[in-house]
C-alpha cells in the first residue's frame, strides 16, 4: 500500500474516513480469509490519516451507533422468526 492511498475491505471503516475528509478513488477486488473475494475501498490519503482515523472510529460514537444498530435489528430480527425469548438485559449489557 502506497503512502498516498489508504485501503480498508471495512464497509464502516470506509464509510468514516469518507465522512472524515479522505477521497474515494476505487473499489478493487481484494482476498480475505481463506481467500474469499473482497471489496476493497481506496482513498486519496496524501496526508497519511487513513491509519488514525480508522483508530478514531473504534473509539467513536459512530461505532457504537453502527453496534447498537445491529443489536435492535438482531432482536427484531428474532421476534420476526419467532425465536425471541425475553431477555432482560439491557443494549449496554449486551455489547
């Protein structure tokens, strides 16, 4: 990875540094785990903060709002197969 592109395979993580300021350039394919086709995303990075903001995301709201997101869904998603079993713990315990 050149120092003037920043790349993730992360949908969130992308999405961030996008909203953070970092140009989308492309969108390649790319190998995950067992060698699975992934998307990777590449930006204009001249500054070199794609690394940092992708460490600010993990401590940011946006994360925890993108977590909380799919846990309602998750619950809602049970209540629609008819799995759902109270559960009387609240979103902050169940992260």
């Amino acid at each position: 990875m050149s120092k003037n592109v920043y790349e993730t395979d992360n949908m969130a993580v992308a999405a961030y540094v996008a909203l953070r300021g970092l140009s989308h350039v492309e969108t390649r394919e790319g190998l995950g785990k067992g060698d699975k086709l992934r998307a990777v995303f590449v930006f204009d990075d001249a500054a070199g903060i794609g690394p940092e903001l992708e460490r600010d995301y993990y401590k940011s709201k946006e994360k925890h709002f993108r977590d909380l997101l799919f846990y309602f869904r998750n619950e809602a998603e049970k209540i629609n197969r008819g799995q759902y079993e109270p559960n009387f713990k609240s979103y902050r315990t169940a992260r």
